[in-house]
C-alpha cells in the first residue's frame, strides 16, 4: 500500500486501483489495513492511502462523508464504493 504524503503523488493513471480514506486515530484503522493488504496481495489491486486528516481536499474531489472509505478505480471511473466498517467475508466478496 502507498501511503500518500503530498497531493501530487495521488496519480489515477493505473488500469485497476483503490483509494482508502482514513485516519489514524480510529481504532479499526489497523485491522483495515491487515484486510486491504491481504486483497492487494491476493488480488494484485494497488491501495493508495490518504489520510483524510492532511488531504481535506481529496475527500471533497473523492466526495467521501464516512470513514474509512475504499473507492475501487477501473481506468479511472469509480466502479466500487465501500463506506464505513466492514466484515472480512464480505471484503473479500467484493474483491
């Protein structure tokens, strides 16, 4: 998973891509992550993540009111949104 750091490293250039949208301070954040990085393994999906905290303005661009937030990219048309806590099993249904 890439953890952006600047609002230009945000390119949705690649043919399959998910952005997640969180903050560290919310206690599911860490369990999120083991999930995401087992499907980006499982899967060959590339996470981008954007702390909502530092980069207000990608969460207006993105239109995200919840956290966390997966949006799923296909040549960069939005094809899957995921808002709020979700379990393992239907993570993995998704994907």
């Amino acid at each position: 998973m890439q953890f952006i750091t600047q609002e230009d490293e945000l390119h949705m250039d690649l043919p399959l891509q998910a952005l997640y949208f969180y903050t560290s301070y919310i206690p599911f954040h860490k369990k999120m992550l083991i999930m995401i990085d087992k499907i980006e393994k499982k899967y060959n999906i590339p996470f981008i993540a954007i702390d909502t905290d530092q980069f207000k303005n990608q969460c207006k661009r993105f239109s995200v009111v919840s956290l966390p937030t997966i949006i799923v990219f296909s040549g960069g048309t939005e094809i899957q949104r995921i808002d709020g806590i979700i379990t393992k099993k239907l993570f993995n249904n998704i994907f």
